[in-house]
C-alpha cells in the first residue's frame, strides 16, 4: 500500500495507490494530513512531534480499511 518512502528528520514523504482513500480514513482518525501530488502525501511535522504522535499515524497507517472510500 505504502511506497517509495522519502526523506530525512521532518521532511518526509510517502506515496499511496490508495492516497484518496487513505487521506480520508486519515482525517476520520484524527490526523490532519495532505497530498502533496495525486498518490503522494508529505509530512512536515513540527519539531514537538513525539513518539506518542508517531505512533498514531502509525496505527491509523496499518489498521486503514480499504472499504473505508467505498
């Protein structure tokens, strides 16, 4: 689902055949994330995230459900 994944320290991106789907279920989650290009996201957390915030894209990250867009 997830590839190519990029960068260093607080610029990092990934890209997603899903983004569209992935960026809803996302939001729905609780975590505010956007496309950078149609199947790519970038994150630019600020330098106060921690691992408790990590974590939680994370977990939204590995417990997306397809089916969420349909």
């Amino acid at each position: 689902m997830i590839s190519n994944v990029r960068g260093y320290g607080t610029h990092l991106a990934f890209d997603c055949k899903e983004a569209e789907n992935v960026q809803r279920w996302l939001l729905a989650s609780g975590i505010n994330i956007h496309r950078c290009a149609p199947n790519t996201f970038a994150l630019r957390p600020s330098m106060t995230l921690g691992c408790y915030d990590a974590a939680q894209l994370r977990e939204a990250l590995v417990h997306y459900s397809p089916m969420f867009g349909q």
